[in-house]
C-alpha cells in the first residue's frame, strides 16, 4: 500500500520539526553517550571518509562525525528542523564539512557514494515509527560496498514482568464504565434516546485504550520476573524490509521469582556499533534500553499487560509464539499478538492464551 | 488551496471517531439542553418534515428531529461514528424514519430537498474547524428555497478580562528557558557543541505555545471587566464561505472594573434558533458559551493573553481592531491579530499595541 505523503507528515514527521522534541532526544543521556562514544572512540571509520546521516534531526551525529575527521558529511532532514540543523553546523564550524539537505531520504540525490550511513533510527521497541525502512532504502542506494553501518546491529528483547499497571488500568477502565452507565441513564431520562447499545462498543474502545494498547514503562529491573529472551536480531548491513515488516518468534522464558503475578511482557531494544566484519570497530560501544536504575532512556520499554495476571511460581516456563506486523491504517504503528502457554514447574500445563496489542 | 483528504482525515476527522469524544459532547446539558428544547418546543417545525443532519456523530440530533415527528431524517456522517448512529437509530426504534449516509456532507447525495437542516457545527471560538463550510454547502445545495436552518443566527463575542493564567504561562516560558540553559551547557560540556545558536528559535518555539496560542479556558463571569461586544453575526440562511472565511472587526470596548490588569481578551459565541422570517420558531432557544457559574459548556471561551497586561482602571476605553483568518497550513485552524489602543479616563492615550495568537 503506497502511503499518502501529506498523511504520513501529519501523522508522523510534525513532530520532529519541534525543537522541543529534538531536545528530549539530546537530552537522553544513555542515548547520546552511545553514539557520541560510537564515533569519537572510532575515529578510523571517520577520518577523511564521506558520511551519510540519515534524519539528522538538529545535526548533532552530523557535526560529531565531522569533529571526528570526516571529510564530507551528508545531512539529510524531512522537516524544517533542517534549518536549525544548517545554523547549528555553521556555529560549530563544521559547515564546510557538514552539508545539510532538506529532504526525504528516499527522494535525496547525494552526489556520491559514502563510507558511512549513520542513523538514529530506533523507535518505541525499535521498529516503531517504520524509520529503518529508509536507512535500508539509504543503504541500498548510497553505501558503498564495503561501507559501515552506525549503528551496525540491532537486537529485539522480551521479559515477562510484575507491575501494578495492569491493575491501575483495569481501575481506569472500571471508572470509566461507570461514569458511562451514568452517562446512559441521564441521556435516557433527559434526553428520551437510550444510549445501550452503544455500551459494549464503549467498553471495548476504552478496553483497546487502556488494556490493549502497549503502554510506555521505565520498569525497575527488579519488576523483571524471568530471563529475557531475544526475539530478532538484525544485521543493519544486510536487513531487508521484508525481512523487518513482520517480526515472529516463538520462544520460551523461564520465571525466576516466586509467587508473584505475570503481570505481562515488557519488550526493549539494544543497539551495537561494531562496525563490519571487514572493518571492526575498535571500541565496540552498545546502547540498551533495557529496564535500569541508572540508565533509563526516552524509549523506556513497552509494557503489554495480560488481564487478569496469572499467578507464578519460580520455576514456571512461558512458551510464547510473538507477531508483530505493520498496522493497516499507519504503516508506522503496529499490531501485536502474543500467544503463551503457561507450564508449572510441576509440569501441568494451562491452555494458550491470546492477546492482542496495538503500539501506538 | 484544495485540502488533501487524507491529511483533513489525519489532523481532524479521526478524533469523532472515537464514542469518548461524542460522550464528551453528549455530556455538555448546556450544549444538549438548547438543541433538545430547540426541536421539541418547535416540533411545527419538525412534523412531518423532510430534515437533514450535518455531522451526525451519534445521530442524537437525527433521533430527536424524528421523535419531534419529522417524516424523514437524513443523517449525514463522514467517519465511522455512523455505524454506531445507525446501532442508535435502531434501538430507538426510529429506523424507519432516520437513514444515516456514511460520507462527507461535501459528497453525499440525497433523494430529496429538505425542509430543516439541523447541524451542531460549531468550535471553539465558533469557527474553529471551519466545519460551517460544510453546512453552507449542504445549505446550497439541499435546502428547499423556503427551508429553516437550525441554528439560525450565531454571533462571536469578546471580552477584556483578568486572568492568572498569563502569569502561569510566563512561569512556565522562564522554567522551559531555564531548563534549555542547563541542556545548552550540558550538550557544551559533555558533548562538545554549541547550541546557543538555538536558543532563540527555542525560546520563540515555547513563546509561541505559551503565550502566542489561545487557551481553552472557563472563565468566571467576575474575570470579565468590560462590557462584552459583538464582533460577528452571522445569519445562517445567507452566511457564504467568502463572508465567514476572515473575521475582521472595529470595536471598543470600556473597562468597568477599578485597578486592575488588563490580561487579555476573551472570545465566545452564541446560537440562535428562531426559525426563518416566514416560518419563526414558538419557542427562540438560544446556546451561549459565555462566562458562567453554573452552565459552562465544553466550548469554554478562547483565552488571547497579553503580556506584560496593562494596568486599567474603570473608565477606560479600547479600541481594538481584530482580524482572524485561517492558518496557512491547516484551514481548520486560525491565526488571530488584535490591534489595541488603551484610552485612559483622563483622556490619555497609548501608543497602539498588537499582538498575534494561533487558535490550535
Ligand atoms: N525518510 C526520512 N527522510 C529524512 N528524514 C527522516 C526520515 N525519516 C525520519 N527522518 C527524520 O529523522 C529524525 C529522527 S530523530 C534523530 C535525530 C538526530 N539524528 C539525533 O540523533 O538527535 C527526525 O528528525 C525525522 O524527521
Ligand atoms: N463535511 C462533513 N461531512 C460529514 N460529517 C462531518 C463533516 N464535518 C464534520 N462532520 C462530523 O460532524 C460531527 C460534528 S460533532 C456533532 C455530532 C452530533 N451532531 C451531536 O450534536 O452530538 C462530527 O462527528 C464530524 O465527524
């Protein structure tokens, strides 16, 4: 399905054209110090090499890759932040290096081939926002064959997780039923209009909001009940976009905590610069989103909650079958289905259970 | 400038898709009072009538209009809302009455002229969302030459005011300047660029959403301290696109209230249902959204602060010249600049004073 241009900026690029917006991102610390230390600990895939970034945003991995020896960087920018961006690069002297295009990437004519794509790409759970799809688009036509890839690898995690959010919501919910059979009732004795049949379509909006919609969490690492698993990994120099539209993976975790409540699954995202297999970096610097104390990101992790939780015990085992695709409205969005089957340590199963998640 | 479908659908149209957005306005007794009473304190006007809905939503209105005794309902809706009119209109048992047209009113064909044309088209402010267009051009197209129009009249009001809000957004402006400081010293320190060139398109950025947009708010009635005056009305049998699409207006406005600020201006509307000139309404209702203690609606009043506010004493005059047209960018929304000379009960005047707002 080709996507309507107009449609996707309102729905998506809009916001990146807020400096506020650049800011959160130059202000996650985790973030910043992964890439910063990406490219000023490996200088030798910078030094009087050409650079592509793809999305420059306010120019920030443009100008570092030009401080750390680039002989031309190519900065490319859908929105207007590409303004800034050209004045942010001309206050740091790095103009004559760094050039910034306002454009989308998928439309940009670069007047040659580069050593280098760089790219913060990375969504809620990685592949929200659909963003990889034009850095592979970029690769494809503008890496040369023995180029790099910054960030080089890319990894999908899953944990089963404790967390009170399930039952925060489940409350949310709840009240705002309530509030709606109030809402029926004045509407029929005011009103004359019975409004019942729209109670159950009202539950299940306000149930797909609060219950089946992934939910923005930075969790302790002590709300993590289980062993992550990895569920994709991703080689960003030989990635297809077939091979990333759709994410499946049937996996198995195991609880480590007693008597708790399976609250639900917690998904994150690791990143790795190490350069190419031709071409290693020197220092390979990782950026993870996992759940910390210390090292929090904007990205957090994405909280899918199963209601009601199940209780148990150390021990257990989770045999999960995942899919994520593509949402059918917005290509950047996406639609989860989770399918587990608990087994006790005492080897009884329980049926498979299904849920279904909307990233939103 | 033709409007793209989708992205009108992206940026507008998908919040009435939602049952919570519809329930907000169900909820509004002031708002559903006028129109319930509208209809059945003028059912002459309904019985046996051939009545058309625009922007149906639920289909309250087009359940109402055939409770009134209307021989046909034609209840034009452009999202998906219309599946749940149509759930309505069968468990009220008026099915046989209310036919709901899934499509843009822009689009949709009817069988027949109509008599009445009821619609609740109106924004914050009244013309925000520009959705009268859309009833005029139903109006043009499908209202037999003697029809009613329900509303009939509207009219845009505006007040000076006092308010604490332009001190709590000034607060908010110093705390949002104070933070991008500390980031700008951070990004320095740490990551070795210079944001300074962005500070002023930062500040400007956050004046902007601060200062420089209205603000919804439901202000008392003791916060107005001048008389009200009109600045538009609007007939809706004869209203045109060309007349509505730039409000401009010449008034003055006199301070009634001793020592104290002048913060800003405030801007509501009201709506009349008197029936045509031929065939007027037994019962006028009227809808205002006007400052209030017990009847304040979800509408509120469209708050524009100045600052620094003048001090003013009682006596006072403005005279103030006001201008809205609709954003360049989306036609739904509007770009409002008031020009205001403060005349002193001394006689003293101030050199003019304008400032521009968005209505977002
Ligand atoms: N197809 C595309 N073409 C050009 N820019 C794109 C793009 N897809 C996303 N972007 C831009 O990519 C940026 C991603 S956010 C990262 C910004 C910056 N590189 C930083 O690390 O701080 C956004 O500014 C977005 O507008
Ligand atoms: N051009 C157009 N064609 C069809 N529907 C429209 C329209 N412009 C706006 N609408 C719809 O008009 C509704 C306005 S809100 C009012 C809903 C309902 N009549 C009530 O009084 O409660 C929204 O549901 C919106 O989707």
């Amino acid at each position: 399905a080709a996507v309507d241009k107009g449609v996707d900026f309102a729905n998506y690029f809009c916001t990146y054209a807020f400096l506020y917006h650049q800011k959160e991102m130059l202000s996650d610390r985790v973030r910043m110090d992964a890439y910063y230390n990406a490219v000023f600990q490996n200088k030798h895939h910078f030094r009087g090499k050409v650079v592509l970034d793809v999305g420059t945003g306010s120019g920030i991995l443009a100008i570092w890759c030009a401080q750390a020896g680039a002989k031309k960087v190519y900065a490319v920018e859908a929105t207007k932040m590409s303004d800034h961006a050209r004045e942010l690069v001309k206050a740091n002297n790095v103009d004559d290096i760094v050039e910034v295009i306002e454009g989308s990437m998928e439309e940009v004519i670069l007047p040659e081939k580069v050593d280098v794509i760089i790219s913060e790409w990375m969504g809620y759970f990685l592949l929200r926002e659909s963003m990889f799809d034009s850095v592979i688009c970029a690769r494809d036509r503008w890496l040369k064959p023995d180029g790099i890839m910054y960030p080089s690898h890319a990894r999908m995690w899953m944990a089963p997780i404790r967390s009170s959010l399930g039952d925060q919501k489940m409350n949310d919910l709840e009240c705002a039923m309530n509030d709606w059979y109030n809402f029926v009732e004045v509407t029929e004795t005011h009103y004359g209009v019975n409004m019942n049949v729209l109670t159950k379509p009202y539950h299940e909006e306000h149930e797909k909001y609060y219950l089946k919609t992934s939910l923005w969490n930075n969790l302790h690492p002590n709300q993590v009940i289980g062993t992550p698993a990895i569920i994709k990994e991703i080689d960003c120099l030989m990635a297809t976009v077939d091979e990333i539209r759709d994410v499946t993976s049937k996996f198995s975790l195991s609880i480590n905590m007693d008597r708790t409540r399976l609250s639900g699954f917690a998904g994150w995202f690791d990143v790795h610069f190490r350069g190419s297999m031709q071409n290693p970096a020197m220092h390979k610097i990782e950026l993870t989103t996992a759940p910390s104390v210390d090292n929090t990101t904007h990205w957090g992790q994405q909280v899918f909650l199963l209601y009601p939780p199940p209780r148990v015990n150390e021990g257990d085992r989770l045999m999960i079958s995942f899919l994520m695709t593509r949402s059918k409205e917005n290509h950047r969005l996406m639609d989860v289905e989770f399918t587990y089957e608990l087994q006790h340590s005492s080897g009884k199963r329980l049926p498979p259970v299904t849920s279904k998640f909307c990233i939103e």
